[in-house]
C-alpha cells in the first residue's frame, strides 16, 4: 500500500516535467489505444531508462537535479502537519481542529474537461520525499495531498451570485488526484453561507501584503527548519519551510472552539449589492480601487518565527 501511495506521488511530480520529453508522442506514433492511461502507468519506468540512456550511452550533459529525480526517492517520506510557503502558513484540517485561526483552504488551477478551472479543496497531509543529494545540500519535493470539492456536480455546481462564490463541501472529485506541489497552492478561506446554508461555504481569496508571525511563546524556536527548493523552472525563487516538525512528534494544543458569525457573510453581501447598485447609477466608474489593487503593493516580508495568530 506505501509503494503504491509513493509511485503515486512521484507520477505527480514527474509530470510536471512530462511535457518536456518525447514519450507521448512515441505512444502516439506506435498506435497506442489509450495514451493516457499508459503514461500514468509506464511513464515513471521510461524516465528513468530514458536518463540513463543519455548519461551513460549517448554521454550528455544531464542536469544533476534532472538526474536525481530519475532515480526515484527515497521510500521513506516525512508527514508534517504545517509549512510556511513563501511566508503563508497552511495547516492541515487535523491540525487546525479547536483552533481559532484557519489556514487548511486550498485552490490550485487545473483543467477540466479542456478548460481552464479553479480547483477548491482543503489540506490533508503536508509530504516531503526526498532525492539524492550532493554536497551542496538535501534534495526534497514538497506536496499537498488534498480533498477537492465538488465544483461542476448536478447538484453541488458552484453558485455564483456576481459578488460571492459558494461551494458544497460535501461532495468530492479527483479523489485518484489528490496531490499537487506546495508552491502551486493559493490559500483560501471558508465561511458559512448563510443563503444555502447546510454544508455549502463562501471561498473567500484575498492578496497577502505584509506578513508577520508572532510566537506562541517568546522563547519558542523553530524545529528543525529546513528551506526547499524545487527542479521545475516554475517554482524557481519560491521557498517553502517546515516548522512543526514531524506528525508523530506534534502535540496537540487544547483551545476553545472558534466560529465565524454567520451574519458576516450577510452583512458583506449586502454591503456589495448596495455598492454595486451605487455605481450602476453613477454617470461614470471609479477606477481607484481597479488601479489600486493592481499596483505593486511592495514586498512580502518572510516569516522566521512559529505562529498560530491570525495575521492573514
């Protein structure tokens, strides 16, 4: 069962260096009936003959991060409950339990049916497998294994009113697809929807301006913190830190339940249809806020300290 949960997790990262190779158009070209369904299967196998065969055959110059991965990781992973990517802090849904802040909401772009979607989902496990590493330092990949809501379902499509967007939580989708890279995510919030209520939730996104983290405790260091980097070119620049230290080693802290007002939600909806009925009246539209929001808010301050604060 490991074996198969880590194949399935180095599929996911070799494809997002898949596009870069010719083995798709080989199955193309040999008449293969179902593509797809033989990459997924095959696809790790070829790689790494296929890298092989460069280094030690035709002799090529191969890139060393490039040749590390085709030797697949190691089959021991380490399982976090929070990381910190480029300063945002996310947390798993177990971890988050009885806290006051909310940090497990993901969304990631994908494709679906051959168009381009907004994926929601929260966070189960935070993974980190390792490579081969060189003097230089360790070689690790960070993923997420996430639950993806239900968005295009009969009964759970998403709602749109213009001014919020509400999703169903309960129903999933690409439950064989539960992993993406820790930097493709974008955390989201989710808030009671007091219009559908029962299990449908309002995504909230927001822009991360200055970002701070307070510890708990003024004497509190991070353990074992550990700065990755990642191969793919998308990802150049873009850090990702644990600092809880393992899951086995986490202990869970005892706080009061915390829930959002219902009447939030209302109060915003009302507050947005108001303001839109305003501008729709007005002889001409305000772009300040348009201009605002799409200038440079300046730079993003790294966090160096644990914090379970609200400070998004």
């Amino acid at each position: 069962m490991e074996l198969i949960f880590l194949e399935h997790q180095v599929l996911h990262i070799l494809n997002m260096i898949m596009k870069k190779w010719i083995y798709k158009k080989e199955l193309e070209n040999e008449g293969c009936p179902n593509v797809q369904k033989t990459l997924e299967k095959q696809f790790s196998r070829w790689f790494k003959k296929h890298i092989t065969k460069l280094c030690y055959v035709d002799r090529q110059d191969i890139n060393d991060e490039l040749f590390a991965l085709s030797c697949e990781p190691d089959l021991r992973v380490r399982i976090y409950s929070a990381c910190l990517v480029n300063g945002v802090r996310f947390h798993n849904v177990d971890r988050e339990k009885n806290r006051r802040t909310q940090n497990s909401g993901i969304m990631v772009e994908g494709t679906h049916d051959n168009q381009e979607i907004d994926f929601y989902g929260s966070l189960k496990e935070i993974i980190e497998i390792r490579y081969n590493a060189d003097s230089s330092g360790d070689r690790t990949v960070v993923l997420f294994r996430c639950d993806w809501f239900d968005t295009h379902g009969k009964k759970f499509r998403m709602k749109e009113d213009g001014f919020f967007k509400s999703i169903n939580h309960g129903s999933l989708w690409y439950k064989d697809d539960p992993f993406i890279l820790a930097t493709q995510a974008t955390k989201v919030f989710y808030l009671l929807d007091t219009k559908y209520h029962e299990k449908w939730r309002v995504v909230q996104k927001f822009s991360h301006k200055h970002l701070w983290s307070v510890a708990e405790n003024d004497n509190e260091d991070i353990p074992n913190a550990v700065v990755l980097s990642y191969q793919d070119n998308d990802c150049e620049g873009v850090h990702v830190q644990l600092t809880e230290g393992c899951l086995e080693n986490d202990q869970p802290v005892s706080e009061g339940g915390f829930r959002v007002d219902a009447n939030v939600v209302d109060d915003l909806r009302t507050q947005r249809e108001a303001e839109g009925q305003q501008d729709e009246s007005g002889d001409s539209e305000d772009e300040t806020g348009w201009q605002y929001v799409s200038d440079n808010e300046g730079p993003t301050f790294p966090l160096e300290d644990d914090d379970d604060s609200d400070y998004e």
